[in-house]
C-alpha cells in the first residue's frame, strides 16, 4: 500500500505563522508535523509516500528531501493552484498503481496507527466501497460535525434531527482510485460531493477513532499542541 499527505494548503487561519512557513512544516515538539505521518507511516510498512505541495512548497522539498532520514521513499506532486482534496489527489492518482491507499491531512496531528489501513482496504473490496474515512468526535469548534456512522458501518450525510450525532471526518481515509477517476487532472475539485455521491449506494465506509486527534488550525491549537495541552497530547520521539 501506498500513501498521500495532503500538504498544498495556504494555512490563511494559521497567519502570519503561515507567511512565510508550509503549515505541514510549523512543528510540534521541535519536529514538524509532516513529520510525524511520514514517521508513523514508515512505522506502519508504509515507506513509499506522496507529498502533494502549493503554497511554498519548494520548502517542504528542501526540508524532506527523498525522505531517506526518515526511513521513507517521498515523491512530489507540485499544484501550480491548489487543486482541493480530489483535485490533489486525482493529480497523483497514477502513484498509487491502481491499488487503494490511504490519504492524510499534513494539517493535523493524530495517534491513528496507519498499519490498519491494509485490513480497512480488504474490508471495502468485500462490500465493493470506494472509501473508507476515519472519523472523529465533534470539536469545540466544528460541533455539528460531517457525517453519521451507521451501525453497519456505513457513513450517510448528516441529519441535524437524527438520533445518532454526526461525527467529525479526521482528514484520513482509505480509498479506491475508482472514486477519483473520472476527474480531470490539473483541476480544482473538493472531496465531499464525490462521498455524498456514493453514500445512497452504500459505498463509502466509516470507522471511529478513539484516540487523539487534533485540526491544528489556528496558532491557538497549534501552541496547546505544543505545550502538551489538550486531547492531542504527542509523546517524546
């Protein structure tokens, strides 16, 4: 399996830390916060890994190089623009050889162990899904959340009167190419209407994460992260 991190965002939120830095290179614990994928995706069998890049991302090459400190294979998919989620992704869809892979956002931090996400792969070609994400309970600052998880472990648009809350999408997920296949390359395109498109049929899967999760996206979040604060704790490595 193979992997992406999502890192072409400009961080306008994360301002003036973002003026001159990547977001995915502002550190935590003295390390960057790329760094700490790529690490537990090395850690996870997950060496060879794709780094999409806009803003500044001549950086994030100087700084990571080939990825080989690291333990890592790293390649490059520079945006001119930033193409969104799906743009980003359908732009590097060729790396991934055609086998589903998983996707992480470079601007959050989390204690997902990425060695599922083979296990979550099998589980969506037994039942034919496109993509597979990991969900979050809702943050202070995000309550109404994204999605609902079913029962059976199928993700459905949020109904604000249901019963069960929705839960907040991670920025990590398992997918198929099939989902990003018809987009044209070099174009601009979120992620969402691709889900809600394929969530009547049953296509698209969800599985809580239990563990720490932090959307760093204010210098806010980013500080308490550093401190230790909060729910997203990092350890010492």
């Amino acid at each position: 399996m193979r992997a992406m991190i999502l890192a072409a965002g400009r961080g306008l939120r994360m301002r003036p830390l973002t003026d001159h830095t990547p977001k995915p290179l502002l550190e935590v614990r003295g390390k960057p916060l790329i760094v700490w994928h790529i690490e537990r995706l090395v850690a996870a069998g997950i060496p060879d890994i794709i780094i999409n890049h806009a803003w500044l991302g001549e950086q994030i090459e100087r700084r990571l190089a080939d990825g080989r400190r690291y333990g890592a294979r790293l390649s490059y998919s520079p945006e001119a623009q930033a193409l969104e989620t799906a743009g980003g992704i359908a732009q590097a869809l060729e790396f991934f050889e055609n086998e589903p892979f998983v996707v992480i956002n470079g601007d959050i931090w989390c204690d997902w162990d990425p060695a599922q996400a083979p296990g979550l792969a099998a589980g969506m070609r037994a039942r034919a899904a496109l993509a597979c994400l990991i969900m979050v309970d809702n943050p202070a600052h995000h309550p109404e959340g994204d999605f609902e998880l079913t029962a059976g472990g199928l993700l459905r648009d949020a109904d604000r009167n249901a019963a069960r809350p929705a839960l907040t999408f991670s920025g990590i997920g398992v997918y198929q190419p099939a989902l990003f296949g018809a987009l044209p390359k070099g174009d601009p395109a979120p992620l969402a209407p691709l889900l809600r498109k394929a969530m009547p049929d049953g296509r698209v899967m969800g599985r809580k994460h239990m563990g720490s999760w932090v959307d760093v996206g204010t210098p806010e979040r980013l500080a308490e992260l550093d401190r230790g604060g909060g729910p997203g704790r990092p350890a010492q490595g």
